[in-house]
C-alpha cells in the first residue's frame, strides 16, 4: 500500500492523521459531512473496510459479501484519480443528515466527476451513508462553487 498522504484529501486543510485518519483509525464521525469527508479519503488512500463498514444497513452493497466489495472498494483508487472534494452543503437532524458536494474524479484521462446529494442516517450512534442522488458532470454548471441544494433538485429533476 501507498504511504499516506500528509495533507488530508478531503480538502480540511488539517493533516491526515488528525483529520480523517482518526476517522480510519476508529473514532465517530460528530457530523454527516465529516463522515463524507472522511469516505472521499478512504477513496484516495484505499480503505473499502472502511468504506464498507459506514455503509447504512439498508445500503443495497450491505448485501453483497464483505471480502468482495472491501476488495473492490479498495481498488477505486487504482482506477481514478480522486482529485477534489467540494462540500457545498450539509445539515442533519438528530438521525438524518444530507451533503450536497461536487467530486473532481477522472479515469483513464475521462472526466468521471460529479456532484451528490448523499443522505446519512444514524445507526448505533454513528453516521452511515445511505444513498444518493448524482448529477454528472456534463450535466452541472461550469461554476458550481454557488450551487445550492435546490438548483441541484432541479438539475436532477431534469433526467
């Protein structure tokens, strides 16, 4: 495995180790956005256990054998590049969150990236990811930093 990065990917500014790494290594995601945070990392660095285990229990992947899709998960990173998270909004109830972020991805030099929707819920006391509403790329503005949650309703509405 690849050494770990110093700068955390997830775009906090913080190194690794203190910002998703602890994450990795054990702790509780406190918000939605540090658990999609913290999953964007495990993307780069190539953590599908970790990817795996913060799925909801209603996630259809729950399904599918854990060797398997930890595997799998774990090689995204050697098909992409994972470039750049941008969270453009998050807020959570006590048991339900949302993230509205934009993800720079590319694949074999194909512009893979998007922006997501994604809906959290809270298992056991902890974030779980549990679905997604996607828009690709060629679908967004060429400007998303000022996206808001209900210009990408509508942009998604638009399929």
């Amino acid at each position: 495995m690849p050494p770990l990065p110093r700068e955390c990917p997830c775009g906090s500014n913080q190194r690794y180790r203190a910002c998703c790494g602890a994450l990795h290594d054990g702790a509780i995601a406190e918000t939605p956005e540090a658990l999609m945070r913290s999953r964007w990392s495990a993307f780069v660095v190539g953590r599908g256990d970790y990817l795996f285990e913060t799925l909801a229990s209603s996630h259809p992947d729950r399904a599918a054998p854990r060797e398997a899709a930890v595997r799998e998960l774990s090689r995204a990173r050697e098909r992409q590049r994972f470039l750049r998270l941008s969270v453009l909004h998050a807020s959570a109830s006590e048991d339900e969150g949302e993230v509205l972020f934009v993800a720079r991805i590319f694949e074999k030099g194909v512009d893979r990236s998007f922006a997501e929707l994604s809906r959290f819920t809270r298992e056991d006391g902890a974030w779980r990811y549990e679905s997604g509403v996607l828009v690709p790329a060629d679908r967004l503005p060429e400007d998303t930093s000022a996206m808001t949650r209900d210009a990408f309703l509508a942009l998604a509405s638009e399929a």
